[in-house]
C-alpha cells in the first residue's frame, strides 16, 4: 500500500523497513512480498520532483570534476532509477578476485557464481536476455551489453504497491538518523517536509539510500547515535568509487565490425582477465560508437574498402565531401569507460558548516583519478588499436591526453553517475562495513543495500548487480523471516 509521513504515527510498522525507493528498495521490496513477507519503504520524496527535496541531496565535491551532486541522484519514488538510460552487464568473475598485483584491490566476500542464480529473475525484472561475450585474442574480448528498455520501476512496481499488503511504501519519510543500542537499531528519526519528526521502531532495517546517502546517513548515525551503529568504522565512506568516462579517440573502419547488436549502434570490447593481469591494469569497456547501421553487404565492404582509400588522404576526402555535399565518415568516435582503482582518498564526508533543511550534514565527496586509473584507460585502448590493426579492420587514433596517461579534460561524459563504494562488503570490520549477507559488521538487524556495497566496480554499469544483490538478500531476509 502506499501511504504518507502521518501513517507512521499509526504504529502499525511491518517488520522490515526499507530505507529508500531506488532500484535496490523496490526489488528488495517486491522479493519479500513473493515470499510472504510484509516490509514498508520509507522514501524522501513523493511520486514525482520537487526542488525542495531534492534540495537536500546538495553537496560539494573536491577533486577531479564531476556532476552536481543535486542532480546526480534522485530522491523520490523510484530513486535514481528514474533517471537510469538502460545499459546492463554482469560483473566478470575476476572483479569479485582479490588483486595481488593491484594495491589496496580487495576482491568480494563472494564469487560470482554466488549471484548467478539470480540472473534469471534479474532478467525478468529488466526485460533482457542473456548475455554473453566473444573472445578475439587473448589479451580482447567483444562483449555484449544489455539494453534495458529501460525499466522505470516506480512504474513497473507501482500497481504491487498500490494493491499488496506486504510491499508498502510511505511517502514523505525522510530519515535522518539511526540509532543504535546493544549491537541493534532500535529507533530511526523520521522527518518530513515541515520539519515535524517522529521514532519508527523496526525489526529489521535495510539501507538502500544510494551510493552517497548510505555512507552520509551512517556516518551522521554514528554520531548522534548513544551507540555507534557502525561499531568499526574506520572504512565507512571511504574507497568510494565511479566509473570515469573518457572520449579517447577514434577509429577509421576498414571492415565491419562488431558481431552482437545494441540499439544504439554501439559495439564493445573489453581485455581479457589475462590482459588485466599481465598488464597490471583494472577492468573497463571500449565502446565504438558506429552511427549508422553496419555495412553488410557485398556493395557496402565494396564501399568500406573506397572509404579506405578516400580517407588514407585529407585533401581528397576534402574533395569527395565538397562533391558530394554531404561529407564522408572517415571515423567514429571511441569512448573509454572504465574501473576505478579503489583507494582510501576518495570518499564521501560530512561537511562540517552546511546542513540541509532537516539538520543533516550535506555531504562532501572527494573523487580523484589515480596514476593507475590513467594507465588501464591507455592500455585498454592499445589493446583495440593493436587488434584492429593486426586484423586489417581499422586504424585507431588515440587522443594526447591518452597516450601520456595524465589528467583527463572532460569531454563528453566525465563518469557515469555510478556512486560505488563507501560501505563496502567485506570478510572483516577492518576492511568494510558489511559482511557477505550485506549485514552491518556489529548490528544483529542492519544491512545495506546498493551499488555502495560495491568493493571493486569491474567496468559493468552497477544496476544489473544492484537487481541481483536485491535478489539475493530478499532471499536470505525471507528465510530469516
């Protein structure tokens, strides 16, 4: 059922409240209800934008340039997947692997083969197929990303919650804090729009607040709280992590190329785990982007090999484009999107003057790109070039700032809104803040939820593994149940 801020003073709480309407929620929410389970969200917002809420997801951030953080994530029903384009693949079995050659790179509590039951019902809820991946040397693969319609889950969902008694959500329930006694949550703080606040008392309680909501919220928590409710705090907020975004280059094809289809006419390659290892860089995807549809047949190779020629000289690709008005593609451009080297540095933080209108520290988040963060951009792209070229299929030209491996200028994309990292999954408390089930290191009825769970980000978008964690701990939450 979906209610509003004064339902709360009912006291009729089902027994797992879900912080937070994003993706994470919803599934997280849906999954219980199948199984019998009753839970209720309660979400910031209402079911549609509004400036003053939003409002509050202000903040600042230090480092490398990167997207106003009151736009960046959304905050009401649905969350930021209101705003989400689509793009899906599965995390590859190496991202979940402890890198010994990488620094500071922790690997998961699980494996992949520990989500992959969840595949098929993560499907379902997307609306894609299989996916699957062709490996062209031993150091490149071409993969094939999903294209989700893409699902707007506040309209998917929004019939279950209208009608079903088990899958709630409350509306204008801002929560501002948690708080912690004899290793438990016992009270939240609830706000709403008028600053009017009341305690909800729950059972069990899910985080699923975003890639920089999770870490603010606990953080505050933890000190307002009698009781930290993060007992070992010494990663929370910390190892936060994106996938940055880069215009790179750009390729004059000699041959078509690419063998799985996108709606968007883009073609990917990614390196090999042999690559990531011999090379000592990290995960991250080559995206061609081809404009107009593949050529096919026999006329337009006849056509590919003309171009070929055409363009191998400026002045007479100049001279076809003035004869024929409307110009000739010598190239198409290449973007780089990679995985992020986790590191202490970036985090997100409490600033310590500015609140937002309830009181709660605005968040500061400190993103920098590394030396290694450059170099796997550098090396993915030589990687394609040298396939390309090997192949007579195209020649790449890699841009300046590329090639030397230094601060990128932003073009295009600077990331991909993708907020990992900050309450990272982990064997230990000494190295994140939840375990393998996503349970709180220390609190017998917390967990987080989300792509801020995430230790590594490998170079897949985060909203395919976020539906399959959602999965995965609705499963365990109902067993517990």
């Amino acid at each position: 059922m979906i209610y509003d801020f004064d339902f709360l003073r009912s006291g009729a709480i089902p027994p797992i409240v879900i912080i937070g309407s994003g993706p994470a929620g919803i599934v997280l929410a849906k999954t219980l209800a199948e199984s019998g389970v009753s839970s209720l969200i309660l979400e910031a917002g209402g079911l549609e934008w509004t400036d003053d809420i939003q409002d509050s997801a202000r903040g600042k951030v230090v480092g490398d340039e990167y997207f106003d953080l009151g736009l960046s994530h959304l905050k009401y029903f649905g969350g930021s997947g209101n705003h989400w384009t689509g793009f899906c693949n599965l995390l590859d079995s190496i991202d979940f692997t402890k890198r010994h050659d990488i620094q500071g790179h922790p690997g998961w509590p699980i494996e992949k083969t520990d989500l992959d039951p969840f595949r098929t019902d993560a499907n379902a809820i997307l609306e894609l197929q299989d996916l699957s991946s062709l490996e062209l040397t031993p150091h490149l693969k071409e993969i094939e990303f999903g294209k989700s319609p893409p699902v707007v889950f506040s309209e998917k969902y929004f019939e279950l919650f209208e009608t079903s008694s088990d899958a709630n959500v409350c509306l204008h329930s801002n929560v501002i804090a948690l708080h912690a006694e004899n290793g438990r949550v016992r009270r939240l703080t609830v706000a709403n729009l008028h600053g009017d606040t009341l305690t909800v008392e729950p059972q069990t309680v899910v985080l699923c607040m975003g890639g920089i909501d999770n870490s603010r919220l606990l953080l505050w928590s933890n000190e307002v709280s009698t009781e930290p409710v993060v007992p070992d705090a010494s990663t929370l907020g910390k190892y936060w992590h994106e996938h940055p975004h880069n215009v790179a280059g750009d390729v004059t094809l000699f041959e078509p190329i690419g063998t799985f289809s996108f709606p968007w006419n883009y073609v990917f390659y990614s390196p090999t785990e042999k690559a990531m290892r011999e090379f000592g860089i990290l995960n991250a995807t080559v995206r061609v982007h081809l404009g107009a549809d593949l050529p096919e047949t026999s006329e337009s190779r006849l056509m590919a090999i003309a171009r070929r020629v055409v363009c191998a000289n400026s002045l007479l690709a100049d001279g076809v484009e003035r004869v024929r008005g409307d110009g000739i593609a010598c190239s198409t451009p290449i973007e780089l999107v990679w995985e992020q080297e986790p590191r202490v540095e970036n985090r997100v933080a409490l600033s310590p003057t500015e609140k937002d209108a309830a009181g709660v520290p605005r968040p500061v988040l400190y993103w920098e790109k590394s030396p290694l963060d450059y170099h796997t951009a550098k090396v993915a792209l030589e990687l394609f070039g040298r396939y390309m070229a090997e192949n007579g299929l195209g020649s790449v030209r890699a841009f300046d700032h590329i090639i030397s491996a230094t601060r990128h200028p932003v073009s295009g994309w600077m990331a991909g809104n993708h907020h990992m990292g900050g309450t990272r999954m982990a064997g230990r408390p000494s190295e994140g803040v939840v375990d393998a089930d996503l349970k709180i290191f220390g609190m017998a009825n917390a967990y987080v939820l989300g792509s801020s769970v995430f230790p590594t980000g490998g170079h897949a978008n985060p909203t395919y593994t976020i539906v399959q964690l959602a999965l995965r701990l609705g499963t365990h939450l109902a067993s517990q149940a």
